[in-house]
C-alpha cells in the first residue's frame, strides 16, 4: 500500500510565522489553540515560513508523481486552527474522533488496518518533523514503524535529525536504508509475488 501524506495547509494557519505580527519563523513561541472542548492550549515554536499552502504549487506532489500513484491520499492541517506534524495527531496529541472533522482528511490508522498492514516505512520531507512523528505516531498505534534514511531529508541535518534519530529509537522506530534487510524483505516479497503483490502487509508512506 503507497500512502502519500500532503500537507495542504489552511492560508490562515496559526503555526504560520507570517500569520503573527513580527514573529520570526523558528523562533517565536506562541499558544496554539487546541479544538477538543475543555482542553487547555499548549505553546508550540513558529515552525513555518509560508509555503505549502492549499491549491498551490507548495502543496503539490512533485514532478513526475499524480495521485493515482498511491492508494491512498491524505491530506492534513486543512484547519486554520489545527497544527500536525503527525498524520494521526495534532500537536495537542488529539487523535482520531478526538479530531477536528477538517483537520485531515483520513484517519490513517483506521485506514492501514482495514488493509491488514503491519510494517509501515517512512520516507520523504523532513526527516526531522513530520516524516519522523508520522513514524513515532504509527509505532504507537500498534505497527512496526520504520524511517529509510537514505531517501529522506532534514531541514537540520547537523543536529535536528541526529538528536531525532535518538528520539525515534527511543518510541520503538527503526532508521533503515534502501539497500539494508528490512526494505530487502519488502522487495522479495514483491518479486515472489508480482508487482505491489508483496505490499499487502507492508505500507511505504510519503
């Protein structure tokens, strides 16, 4: 199963430093609203310049890719409210129908269990923010989680995706490469069984 996790974010988003008068992206702290009644607010760091905001070039899969690559489409912090790292929980840890309805488009957990998944990998942009919390989060919900290294980047890969590394071993997620055994597994299982018929119990997400 190939999952592509968009991130098409709401033009308005609070986690948008440009969003706050003088706020300087990774710098700024601020209280981001959390959406479940009666929960309090948590202070969350300006991650973001603007940029892949909804119907526009940023949010767009890159060349070469359409969305009838993958089975299935997520999409997520479509909320001006809502911020998420992760594919199954915002920054609050809100989670499934803890959920604002706009704030992602599938429950991805529910999704790879209806499809008999057990072994997730994790690649793409950034490896230190939401490639690798999507992976920690999955972990969680009960899948072998892993992150392939070698096709995935950081926004800081001198010290943001080492100290992250350290993180994800610590939540159970394994850091692989293309060419060890963990995705060797994957590729046999597609050759003995033709193509993506080896993907039933594995999921590559994006």
């Amino acid at each position: 199963m190939r999952v592509t996790a968009l991130c098409e974010i709401h033009e308005s988003n609070k986690a948008l430093a440009n969003n706050h008068k003088g706020a300087t992206p990774h710098e700024t702290y601020i209280d981001l609203p959390n959406t479940k009644e009666g929960m309090s607010h948590k202070t969350v760091k300006q991650m973001l310049r603007k940029g892949c905001i909804q119907e526009t070039w940023g949010a767009q899969l890159v060349d070469g890719l359409t969305e009838s690559d993958f089975d299935l489409v997520l999409r997520r912090n479509m909320h001006p409210d809502i911020w998420m790292f992760s594919a199954l929980r915002d920054v609050h840890g809100n989670a499934k129908h803890d959920l604002h309805p706009n704030a992602v488009s599938h429950h991805l957990g529910d999704e790879l269990s209806s499809k008999n998944i057990t072994h997730v990998f994790c690649v793409g942009t950034a490896g230190d923010f939401c490639v690798s919390h999507i992976a920690i989060d999955v972990a969680s919900a009960g899948f072998k989680a892993y992150v392939i290294e070698d096709v995935t980047m950081s926004f800081d890969a001198g010290e943001g995706w080492p100290a992250m590394k350290k993180e994800l071993k610590a939540k159970g997620v394994e850091v692989v490469t293309m060419n060890g055994p963990e995705v060797g597994r994957v590729r046999a299982l597609g050759d003995r069984d033709g193509e993506n018929g080896g993907l039933d119990d594995d999921g590559l997400l994006d």
